[in-house]
C-alpha cells in the first residue's frame, strides 16, 4: 500500500528492517523505503519507522516525508499504534487469555538476547489461544509496548515458545510469529488498519487459520 504519507509493506520472514552497518549488501526492507521517502536518506533506515525481528514475517509502515515520520513514531513511541500478531508456539498455555506484564532486559551472559527481568523495562503483552492441536497452540498476541524480542521473551517465560524460535527455542523451517494487523493514524483524522494474510505454511499446523484469526 502506499499513499502521500506512507508506505506499507509485508515483510517475508529471512528479511532485515535495515542495515545494523553501512557495509551490507543485503536487500531491506529501508532499501525498499529509499525509492519512496524523503526521511533519512543519508542513513541506512530510510522511511523506518519501527522494525520486526529478521525471521518475523508481517506489516512495517515507512513513513515517506518528514511530517508523517513524526506523526507515526510518536504513536509508537506512546503506544498509539494497534498492533496484532499471530504466532504458534510448541506447548499450550495454561490460560486461555491473559496479560504477561513482565518486565525485560538485556542478558548479561548473551548481550544479543533478552530476558524477563524485574528490573529491566515494562514489556505488556496481552495474548488469547485461538486454536489447539496436539502440542501446538495458534495465538493472537497484542503487544502494547514495544521491546525488542518482546514476544518472544514473554512466550518463552510461559514454558511456551514460539514454534521454530532460534533463540529462545528450538529451530524449525521458520519462526512461527507473523505481524498481522497494525491500526494507527496515517494523517490528521485519518485512522487506517492494514492486515498482512497469515503465511500459508502456517496452514500445516492449523488449516483452519484463516477462520481462526478472522475477528482479530
């Protein structure tokens, strides 16, 4: 999707946001940004706005002038911004609908990776099962703040992470976690929502999916 304000992209799992360095000959999704923004172009993050982990799959908006990079990272930054993801995890959780609220931070002894700690930053996480099968739960997950490998974290801390988590897990064809809707205000007055379908290999563990996350 793209309009005078934003750009709207669904981002395949194995895909950088943007370039960690100057040096990288990777394809991203600010790449992608460059040819539709005027906002940081002398920066390896043209357009970004917010990112999604690499083997996340779903929804980034890039904002395309400087008026609409401030109106949409000011929704993220104070948790205007909607956001909804679906993911599978390898065991069930023992509710069916809950709030995680466990703070996070940074692990000492793996400085790349994160972990529940009471005295890391407040990380929200409302999460609902919307189907079982066999050892496998399909979740609707509704983070209502934004920290890095938060979902991850907090389905890992429930003894339930997502299906094909490297990190926190155990690695299978991919992670399990799809960014499937996001509703924010694009322009004064102007609130939009933008779904991106759940990936079809979702369908291997629950065929029913589609129906499953249709009144998310």
């Amino acid at each position: 999707y793209i309009d005078d304000n934003i750009v709207v992209v669904n981002k395949p799992a194995g895909v950088l946001t943007h370039s960690k360095g100057a040096l990288n000959d990777e394809f991203t999704v600010a790449d992608f940004f460059r040819r539709y923004t005027t906002v940081g172009l002398d920066t390896t993050r043209p357009g970004v706005v917010h990112r999604l982990d690499r083997d996340t799959s779903g929804i980034i908006v890039g904002a395309r002038t400087p008026e609409s990079f401030a109106i949409l990272k000011s929704q993220f930054a104070d948790r205007k911004a909607k956001k909804y993801y679906i993911a599978i995890t390898k065991g069930i959780p023992k509710q069916a609908k809950a709030k995680i609220d466990i703070p996070i931070g940074r692990n000492p002894t793996a400085p790349s990776t994160f972990r529940a700690d009471s005295k890391g930053k407040s990380a929200v996480t409302d999460y609902q099962v919307l189907d079982i099968k066999d050892k496998f739960a399909l979740v609707a997950l509704h983070p209502t703040t934004g920290r890095t490998h938060q979902l991850r974290v907090h389905l890992q801390y429930l003894n339930t992470p997502i299906l094909g988590d490297r990190v926190y897990g155990k690695s299978a064809d991919r992670l399990y976690l799809h960014a499937y809707k996001l509703e924010l205000t694009t322009a004064p007055e102007t609130r939009q929502t933008f779904v991106a379908p759940v990936p079809a290999s979702f369908e291997a563990y629950f065929p029913e999916v589609n129906n499953d996350v249709a009144n998310i």
